[in-house]
C-alpha cells in the first residue's frame, strides 16, 4: 500500500516545526521561516522551492532557500497552511499540512529531505508548535475559535453590546478591567496601544479604544503584554492588535444575533446609602447584537473581498422613586441600628420610569489585491456611528459604556444629554517582497477620524443661545446646620439654624402621590453620631439637585493620520538574521469646541446664601472687568515621528537574541499653534534572549529588558497647553433684588440678578486687584524646558515547555516600574501650575512618581483541537506607588498626565502605596470543548471561571481646594482589603451541520451562574470634613485626628460599607448561521 | 489638574480681548498692582460705620488703589522678564467723618473721632516680573514714587510670591511653604505687615512671648536663586 511507504519514508524525514520570535512579524501577519537540510549530512539545501498555500492568501506563495537552505515567506494572515518543498534529486516533493498560523508570530518549520527517487509528494500533517522559542513577549492570543466558544467579554462595560475587541483583552494573565477598557501589567487602559490591522485606532485625545471593533469581524485578537520588540512602542501598556478577517477563494460568511435579556437578571444586592428624597435603581433591559459577514473573491487567486455589519443596542432601566423619612408613633425619625442611616420609606405613586439607551452600528469592508507575487495591496474601511439619549431617554456615556447618570437627582434636561459618537477608519496597505524573500517592504497608510458630541437633549447644541444650550445649570445644594458657632445644638428659627432642601421646593410632587406626602412637618430626629436630640421638618430632604440646562456641551473632532513603512531583511552571519528597520510618523489632531449651557453652572453654596459661577469659561482684560465665552474652541495638534531597528539573531538555532532600539520624538502644539510641549529623544532599548534546551522547538528559557514610552494624548495639549480661562465670583441669594434663582426668568441675561455686579459679593483681600471675581484658570500651564516623556522599564523572565501537542505550561515573572511620569504640580496651593516630572527637574522637591508591578504567572494553553481547548492563568502579583497611570481610578479623573495626583504640596503626603490595581492573587481559567453527537450534531460546552482576591482600601477627607476624597489621612492602602471575588460563566451549545459548508449554531451564556454578589467597591469616604494627610499614620491614630480647624472629625456613618457589588447573573441567548 | 469638583484661589491676570474664537489675546497682557496699605485704606472706609461722604455710594471706589498698566511684550525678554514700563493709582479718601455717642447705651460710649482725609499716590516705574515656568511671576522688582499728603518717598520695590510670614530664615526654606525651594529667599523681620503684628511680651507672665514677625524676601536681587 502507498501509504506504508509514505511512513518508512516519514521515519528519515525529520520535520522540525518550531515557533520563532513574534518580533519579526508585523502587527497582524504571520511568518513562516525554516531551513532545508539534507537529511543525512545536516547541511542546508540550496535552491529548494519551497510553496505556500492556504485559504487566506491569493494564489500561492514559492521562495527558493539560500545558500544556507534558509527560506523566509513573510505577511501571511493567521490561518492555516501548507508547505510543499521540492529540491532536485529529493524525491517528489514534501509536504506539511495543517499548520496554524497565529497573528504576529513568526512559525519555525525546518525540512529534512532525504535524497530518493521516489515520485510521490510525501505528506504530514503538523500541528504548529506552541511554544513561540523566537521570542519573549508576554500576553496572549484569542482566535476565532476562543472568541466565538468561550464566553469572555461579559455584557457590562465598555464595548460590551458590540462584544468589542479590547472586552476580551481582560482574558489575558494579570489583566484586569478598569473604568477606561483593560489594564495590562498594572498599568490604566489609556496606557495601551489599540491596533486594527497595525492601525492605530487609540482616541487621539485621551488614548482610550477609539474604534471598538466587535469580534465578529475578527480572526484574532493578539494582545502583547510586555516583552514585546522596537516595533511597537509609544504605550507603556500592552499592545492590543485586531486583525480583521479577510476573503478567499471560497465564498464565507456568518449571520449571527446574541441577546441578554433584563428579565432573566438574578437579584442585585442593591448598595444602601443614606436615605436620599429620590432613589434611582438602574436594571438591565436588555443588550444585544445582530449582524452578518461575508467573504469571498471577485477574481479568483487575485482579488478578494470581506465586509459586515453589525448593530448593537443596550438598554437600561432606570426606575426612580421618592422617599420620604420613616417616624415611629412618637413622631420620632427612624435610625437604621446597623447602617446609621435615617431609614425612609417609598412614597406611593412616585415611581418615575426612564430608559438609558445606546446604538452602535459597525460597518467594515476590506479588499485585498495581489496582482503578482511581489505584491499585495489592502484597503480597509470602517464606519461605526453610535447614537445615545435623546426623546425622554438617557445617554450611554461612550468612554465607559455605563448610563450617564446614576441618581436621577435633578430635571430630565439637566441630566441628559444626546450622544453622537462615530469612528472612521481608513487604511492602505501595500506588501512588496523580492523573489527570493530577501527583501520585504511594508508601507500602511492610515487615518482615524472620531466624532464625539454632547447635545442637549432638545437637540440645542454648543454655542447656541436658545433651548436648552442656552439655558445655564445649576446646582442646589444647601445642607443643614443643626449647631451654633460654638456647638451648641440650634431649634428651629434660630439664627444659623438652617435644613436641607426639601425636595418639593424644587420640583413638583408627582401627580400620583397623596398630597402633602412631602409637606415640612415637625418631628424628634436624633443624630447617629453625637447622639443629639434634634427636631427637623423636611421630611423629603434633598442634598443635591441640579436643574436647567445639561451643563458642559461639547462637539469634539478628532484625527489620527498615520504613515509607516516597514523594512525586512534576511540575512546570514555567524547564524541567521532577520533585520528590521521601519520609520513610523503620525499626526493627530484634536479639534474641541466645548461650552457650558446658558454660558455656566451655578452652584449653590452649601449655606444657600450665594450662587458660585462653578464653571464658566470667562478671562479678565481689566481688574473686574470680566469677559464671558459661550463656546472654547481650540484645536490642537501633535506630531510623532520614529523609528527602530532591530535584529533576531538565530545563533546555531539553539539560542536567540534579540536586540534593538526604537526612537520617537513626540510634540505637540497649542490651540495657537506654537509648540507646547517638545518630546524628543525617546530612546527605547529592548533586549531579549531566548534559550531552547530541549533543541527541539518544545521548550524555552528568556530573559527580556525593554523600556517603553508614552505618546502623551492631545488633552494635555488642549486643556494645559492651551488653557481653560476660568472666573468665578459670587451671587448674593438674599434679600430683595437678590439672585435668589439663576432660573429665574432674566435672571441669567444682560443686566439680570444674577449677572449684575451689583450682586456679586465683594471677596478680595486689601491686596487684591479684582474684588469682585476670582481666577479659576488662566492660559497655558508652563512646562519644564528639560521635561523628559514618560516612561516605564521592564524586565520579563521566564520558560515554556510543550507538555502535550497543541499544549504549553509556562510560568512568567514581571517587573515593571514607572522610570519618569510627566504630571502637573502646583507649590503654592494652586495659585501657580507647572507641567514637570515629579521629582527632576523643577520639580525636584516633589516626590518621585512610582509605579511597581511585580508578577509571577503560571499559565497553560492548549489551543482547539481534537475537539477541546483550555487556556488558564494564576497570577500572583503586587502593585504599590503613588501613581496608577493617565487616569485617577478613586475618582475616575481622565485627565492623562494633568490627573490631580502630585498637585498640591498639601496632599502629597500618604500617597504611597498599595494602588488600586494590587490585586495578589487572579485565577482565570477558559475552556470549551464540543461533543460529537453524529448525524453532523455537536454539543458545545465550556465557560470561564474567575476568582480574584480583593484590593486594597483607604481613609479619604476632603481638601480645603480639592473637594472630596483627595486628602488620603492614612497611607494608601491602610484599609480593610475588599474580600475575593468569584464568577462562573459557562455556556452550553448546540451545532447542527446543516449541509456541507452551512451551520447553525444556537448557544446560551450564563454569566455569574451563581450569581454571587460580592462587594466589589467600599465606602472609602472617613469623612465629609476637611483632614491633612497624618504622615504615616495608623488606624490608632484616627481617634486623635482633627479637621483643619482643630475640631474632632465627624465619622461619615457610611465608611467601609458596601456602594458596589458583582453584576448579577445574566443569560446571554446567541443564533449563528455560518457557511 | 484639577478634578471637577474643588474650590478656587485668586490672583491677578489681564488679558486683551480679540483672541482666536472669542478669547483672549495671550500676548496682549495687563498688570494691577494693588497695595495692601492703600487697599486697607479703602477697605477702612468701605466698612466703616456710618456712610462716608464722597466715597460710599460712589462707583468704582474698591478699584481705587489699583494701579494698571500694559506689558511691553506678551512674551519674556532674554532675561526672563516681562516689563510694564509704568503703572499709576492715585485717590483721595474722603475724611471719615465722627460717629457720635448712642444715647440708648448709656454705659458704652461709641463715639469715634473723625478721621482726616489721606491722599495717596504710587507711581510705579519698570516694573518686572521673572516668568519662567519655575518662577510664574513670582519674583518682582521695580522703583516706586509713593506720595501721600504731598509728602514724597522713592524705593526699591523686590517682592517674592506668595507671602509668607516668618521668624527665622527656616521659616523661608521650609518645605511646603509655598516657595520655590530654589530661590534664595530671607526673612526680613523689619517688615511689620498688619496682618501678621509682632507679638508683644506679657509682663504678668514669667515666659517672653515677645515674637518678631517678618516676611520672607528675596536674598539677592532678581532673578534670586540658591
């Protein structure tokens, strides 16, 4: 029989795959290198022909070996391949099947041919290797088959209706999500750099995913952790990469429809907060999304096509009610025992139903051409619009994917706006290669283009002076006071005596409700913390309301032009070289046109007796002579350029070094178009060397060193460089003539109560020109001429080893560290700013900033085949500084390199820590595996499991300038930890082969099967009142602490309790029709 | 930067108008300088008692001691110093007139002497301010023709931001205080500012409360650093 033949044959062919270094691929395609030996004097066979052919690329490709028996075929797409190899006088030719190729690596496949004159094509089928013995990067890939089993991107968050590429970047080892998208190696999602198909899609702004492709359109999604060559730089994150799929000879395609209904949530642990007039209760309606794809060929071997769309919508409930304080007989105001909140009851007939809702259509198409064997020419395209709020509706806020509001405190126009943000992207590619796979050109031409608007929901936009955008906002706020200047407890009518709102004088009681329901009326009240005897009358209280116009409108445009041309060279010398070179430019730019509704937000002061201009964009050309600007519009740009140079030396094929250095020069330019801020000379070494012992592709040894730098994003340059001009001054509220309402008909135009000068009161000192306005912000922030750009060093080391086909056990250690941050800081309390780098510079009295990740991983991935895959990872890892990254995860601050962590001298002190990415202990684990039922019927089965012990806590105050939260009385992290986390998410499927090429596929996702409820969040706030950092203070020492002013703190009642738990259990029902 | 919510603190910044998109002209600047004296001066009258004829009611009156003048350039000189070649104020104050005793207090007596009228007048000439992103207009020189009641006086005028008060030279290098700590700064503790007076020894009490307040200045002449 043939086939025996083939085996003896077999038996003197040793075919030795192995996988090498990700760092000669480029961002998305594979390549295939190797050598042909002859098999009894190991020596390389020159002029060998060696085929490619797959379904992923036109006609074939064909290299001949150099003298050496090298051969390289670069720029192919993940997919799978086969490798004919014919030489003169071996035999027929010699063929490897079925090897898979992943995004970004680089397949080591070396042939021995053993001289016959056997006239068969010898075939073996060869699984790829695993272990990737060419390169140290860290992270992880999900293909196709990952993406589409396994239930990864959870419906919640951002990019969670569309199941967006940068929702599965989580499943990587020690990654976790954080408010913006994925944090990778203890960095903040803003950090990364996101790819579709090596085009940079990050928000020129702030850095954040700009295009959240959803993974249907994908063929993997390829995220590099740390380790990763010169080729990639400007993120001191991970590099996310998208690869799109592409058309071939046969006609493929999908039709698919995923839905997560709201009714079949499991019960939610709803946090308790003191009892507020109006409690909001928000719910999943339901999210989903519909769409088809499809791929083929115009002309057959040379043109090619893809394209699909997909739209996703998400919807929630938000159910609002008011509540009015409970009494006992006595007429005495409940106190919760164990909460110490004042418990309230809902009052009938109050129940207010409202809906958050978002759209998001994507559309992709992409053609590839390959006219010849030298070329291939690639055009992608895609257009993502979303719409959000509007028609009695909230707006999805598009930087988290959450409803924009949390609380319905406040009129419908004042809390909601009208949402449109679109991406557009537009890439070229072209790929030249030389006959011999010597040479190898890439050249990508890009743009990304974003829109991002804030209108108010009547459809009134920025700058316009009617409707809502002309109406200003403003903010009630007045609290109690229940004890004199010398603490002595007040009764009502008292001088000083003051109570909250109530909030019927501020919006009507629902018509549904019995009248009077909120009406004043006396009753005994006593305080949980002095144990005070009070009476009070405000049985609907109300501590913020805001009311009026949306506030801050805005319509943002941003651009992301992007040129790139790539050089590969092979070469031979003391081992084998594969030579890159590239040089990358890009330009972006930021046009913002932001205005406050009605020109400002009033604010309320908490005594009620003025209104503050809290925002209003405004300067002075005189002492008091104020000008007011409706709408700021600055456009502001960068320029990047670099390059890099780098080479894989192959040494004997046992060990390979990596080594090269990538430089790039960042500036960007004010809203006046000179220069704000120079970046040059980022120079990035990395160094890597990677040790096979076994000498047979199955296992490996590395050691990496990289430094890598931050492209600073263009808020810097708009909001610092350019400048934000602020005033405030204050609106007398009492007595006749007074601005007693800023709604008030008039009272906001020319000459009216509120912009008169005759009510604003006088508040400069003897020594103060203005005495009526004060200065929020001016211009430009000054920037340190030495400033140097961000950056962070790493070393990785680690080793992988093949324990079964298709399966590797590895383990990994990480040490990242902040080497330079660029922040602003103030040394006089925020009269002045300067832009430096904590600790150099003029900022050398500042503290360094720092950022430590350590982590051990242990990991295993066997990728799908024989009907099963598993990829699981534990993490052991610490994460302490004073900076967690280009935004403020305590209060979700998005202000990149401007956050207000080093501001003020006053509240450097304590900062230390703990950060709140330190999360010890990850344990993720992904598998599916499908059962052959016959009858070309499968059951699908998998799921995720996660297990995550908790992070760290901390005592916030407030500061006298900063507000809430930003005074840290104990050092970071000095607070309880929050317990583990749990969540199983299995799925369970059914696909029925419906005729040869078509199959339906019907799954169900059950996220949080358990639905456990574990706290996530605590109450991190001590106290309301204004604290100084206690230089390394204990928890003993909080008994003894005071307020600025020397008065005992007053302990918020709510510290340390919960305010979030896990999403509850959700089911998510998926259609998909394949061919 | 600051986050959204926060409270916010003053100084001085005048811009032209007729900037790009309705703001304003960056490099088209105007200084202020307003003396503490002269401020205190109309502040005096202003929380005065009883009404002062000519000035309470009059418009504008608050912005008397305020002496304003245009920058040469919208941008540093070589030396890092931005000019304003003359800045004037000068006013009248009216006399404070005398407050009478209140007949339904028969055992407090209110009565208050009139004050005479000041005239003050400050010319400031070359006027500068170091602006470089370490030193934001905050150390200041300039000569001052100061003239009150016909009575004229010139100085040397260096000043250092912000204020602060002092005892010792410590006191101007200590960390925190708001200085930049690379200035070279000294505390003068001849200066009697009155809103920080010298503390004075209680002769009834064995201990010496005595305290000498001064505040801190600039050791050498701008730019003064370490």
């Amino acid at each position: 029989m043939r086939r025996s033949a083939w085996i003896t044959i077999l038996g003197a062919v040793a075919a030795q795959a192995a996988v090498v270094s990700t760092a000669q691929a480029g961002p998305s395609d594979a390549v295939l290198v190797g050598v042909v030996r002859d098999a009894s004097t190991g020596e390389g066979i020159e002029g060998a022909l060696v085929i490619v052919t797959g379904e992923k690329i036109q006609g074939e490709r064909t290299m001949t070996t150099n003298v050496s028996g090298l051969y390289r075929i670069p720029n192919l797409p993940p997919g799978t391949y086969d490798v004919t190899v014919f030489a003169k006088d071996y035999g027929a030719g010699n063929k490897r099947t079925g090897l898979q190729l992943r995004a970004g690596v680089t397949i080591r496949v070396d042939v021995s041919l053993v001289r016959s004159g056997a006239r068969e094509v010898i075939e073996v089928a060869v699984p790829a290797p695993t272990v990737d013995v060419g390169s140290s990067a860290t992270g992880l890939s999900v293909d196709r088959e990952m993406a589409q089993r396994v239930p990864i991107a959870i419906p919640t968050g951002k990019g969670a209706a569309n199941r967006s590429f940068e929702a599965i970047a989580e499943a990587t080892p020690g990654a976790r999500n954080d408010t913006y998208g994925t944090s990778i190696a203890g960095t903040t999602s803003p950090e990364n750099k996101y790819y579709v198909d090596g085009l940079s899609v990050n928000d020129p702004g702030f850095g954040l995913n700009g295009t959240g492709l959803s993974v249907e359109f994908l063929e993997e999604v390829r995220i590099e952790a740390g380790g990763y060559m010169p080729e990639h730089g400007r993120s001191t994150g991970g590099v996310i990469n998208a690869v799109t799929k592409s058309g071939s000879n046969q006609f493929h395609g999908n039709v698919w429809a995923y839905y997560t209904p709201g009714q079949l949530e499991g019960r939610r642990e709803i946090a308790r907060r003191e009892g507020d007039a109006i409690v909001t209760e928000r719910n999943l309606n339901w999210i989903g999304d519909a769409g088809f794809d499809l791929g083929g060929r115009i002309i057959k071997d040379k043109l090619w096509f893809y394209g699909g769309v997909s739209i996703a919508r998400t919807v929630y409930d938000l159910t609002s009610s008011w509540n009015r304080v409970a009494l006992d007989p006595q007429g005495n105001a409940l106190i919760d025992p164990e909460t110490k909140f004042t418990v309230t009851e809902r009052i009938a007939g109050t129940t207010q139903r409202f809906k958050a809702q978002g759209t998001t259509v994507q559309a992709i198409g992409k053609l590839t051409y390959s006219p010849n064997k030298r070329n291939t020419l690639e055009i992608l395209a895609i257009y993502a619009p979303s719409l959000s709020g509007g028609n009695g509706t909230f707006g999805m806020n598009a930087q988290t994917g959450q409803p924009e509001v949390l609380n319905l405190v406040g009129d419908y126009g004042a809390l909601a706006r009208k949402y449109r943000d679109n991406a557009t992207d537009l890439q070229f590619k072209w790929n030249w290669r030389d006959d011999d796979g010597k040479w190898n050109f890439d050249t990508i031409l890009g743009w990304h283009h974003q829109l991002n608007q804030r209108n108010a929901v009547d459809g009134t936009r920025v700058g316009d002076t009617t409707g809502l955008a002309g109406t200003p906002s403003v903010i009630y706020r007045q609290t109690n006071n229940f004890y004199g200047a010398d603490g002595s407890l007040l009764e009502p009518g008292m001088p000083g005596y003051r109570e909250v709102h109530s909030l019927t004088d501020l919006t009507p009681l629902p018509s549904g409700a019995p009248a009077g329901a909120c009406d004043p009326m006396m009753y005994g009240y006593t305080d949980p913390t002095t144990m005070d005897a009070q009476t009070r009358s405000v049985v609907c209280p109300i501590r913020q309301w805001t009311a009026g116009g949306p506030g801050l409108l805005y319509d943002r445009r941003l651009d992301r032009l992007q040129a790139r041309e790539i050089v590969t060279r092979l070469a031979r010398g003391a081992g084998h070289h594969v030579i890159k070179f590239g040089v990358d430019f890009e330009y972006t730019q930021y046009n913002s046109n932001r205005g406050y509704s009605g020109n400002q937000i009033y604010r309320e002061s908490t005594n009620g007796t003025n209104f503050a201009d809290f925002r209003m964009y405004s300067f002075l050309s005189g002492p008091d002579d104020a000008n007011v600007i409706r709408n700021l519009n600055w456009n502001v740009m960068s320029t990047t350029i670099g390059g890099f140079i780098q080479d894989s030396w192959s040494i004997m094929d046992k060990v390979t070094l990596n080594a090269g250095l990538r430089y790039d020069a960042q500036h960007l330019f004010s809203g006046d178009r000179t220069l704000a801020m120079a970046l040059p000379n980022q120079f990035s070494p990395r160094v890597g060397l990677i040790w096979d012992p076994t000498y047979s592709g199955k296992a490996k040894l590395f050691v990496n060193y990289a430094r890598f730098y931050q492209s600073v994003p263009l808020n810097l340059a708009d909001r610092a460089g350019t400048g934000e001009p602020g005033l405030q001054s204050f609106h007398n509220a009492v007595g006749p003539g007074a601005c007693s309402d800023p709604l008030a008909p008039g009272a906001n135009e020319p000459g009216g109560a509120c912009t008169t000068d005759a009510n604003r009161l006088l508040i400069g000192g003897p020594a103060d020109p203005d005495q009526r306005w004060a200065l929020a912000s001016a211009g430009k922030t000054p920037i340190d001429p030495r400033l140097k750009p961000q950056s962070s060093d790493e070393i990785v080391a680690g080793g992988e080893y093949e324990i079964i086909t298709d399966t590797r056990l590895g383990v990994q250690y990480t040490h990242r560290w902040l080497h330079r941050a660029i922040e602003d800081m103030s040394r006089d309390e925020a009269a002045t700013y300067f832009i430096g780098n904590p600790g150099y510079g003029i900022a050398k009295d500042f503290p360094k900033a720092k950022r430590v990740y350590d982590a051990a991983t242990l990991f295993i991935e066997k990728r799908f085949a024989k009907h099963w895959m598993v990829t699981g990872s534990y993490t052991l890892s610490w994460l302490r500084g004073n900076l967690a990254g280009l935004f403020r995860p305590e209060t979700g601050q998005l202000d990149p390199n401007t956050t207000s962590d080093f501001d003020l001298i006053s509240l450097l002190e304590n900062r230390s820590g703990y950060l709140p990415g330190d999360t010890r202990h990850s344990f993720k684990i992904f598998a599916a595996g499908e059962i052959v039922l016959g009858n070309g019927q499968f059951l699908r089965l998998g799921g995720a499991f996660r297990a995550r012990s908790g992070g760290p806590t901390n005592y916030l105050a407030s500061h006298v300038l900063y507000g809430f939260d930003e005074s840290f009385i104990l050092p970071r992290g000095s607070g309880q930890r929050l317990p583990w986390n749990f969540s199983i998410d299995p799925t369970i499927g059914y696909t029925k082969i419906l005729r040869k090429d078509l199959r339906l596929t019907v799954s169900m996702d059950v996220f949080n099967v358990a639905n456990f409820q574990q706290i996530l969040a605590t109450d991190e706030r001590y106290t309301f009142d204004e604290v100084n950092p206690i230089k390394g203070g204990t928890i003993g020492d909080l008994a003894n602490a005071t307020t600025t002013d020397g008065t005992p703190i007053t302990v918020n009642p709510n510290f340390g309790n919960p305010t979030l738990y896990q999403q509850p259990r959700q089911f998510r029902f998926g259609v998909r029709l394949s061919f | 930067m600051r986050p959204a919510e926060g409270r916010h603190p003053r100084h001085a910044d005048l811009l032209a108008t007729g900037g790009i998109n309705g703001t304003a002209k960056f490099d088209e600047p105007t200084a202020a300088i307003r003396p503490q004296y002269a401020g205190l001066l109309v502040a005096e009258a202003m929380e005065y008692p009883v009404d002062v004829p000519g000035f309470t009611g009059e418009k504008g009156v608050e912005h008397w001691p305020n002496a304003v003048g245009d920058f040469e350039s919208g941008f540093p000189d070589g030396e890092d110093l931005c000019h304003v070649p003359e800045l004037v104020s000068s006013f009248d104050r009216p006399e404070l007139p005398a407050i009478a005793d209140d007949p339904m207090t028969p055992d407090v007596d209110e009565t208050v002497e009139a004050t005479p009228p000041v005239s003050v007048s400050y010319e400031w000439t070359d006027a500068r301010w170091l602006n470089t992103p370490d030193a934001q207009g905050t150390q200041f020189e300039a000569d001052l023709k100061f003239t009150q009641d016909g009575c004229t006086a010139e100085f040397h005028v260096v000043a250092v931001s912000p204020a602060v008060h002092c005892v010792t030279d410590e006191d101007c290098t200590a960390t925190g205080n708001g200085i930049n700590p690379d200035f070279a700064v000294e505390c003068d503790n001849s200066i009697n500012d009155p809103m920080s007076p010298d503390v004075v020894d209680d002769p009834m009490t064995p201990e010496d409360e005595a305290v000498d307040y001064g505040l801190c200045v600039l050791a050498k002449p701008i730019p003064s650093y370490e």
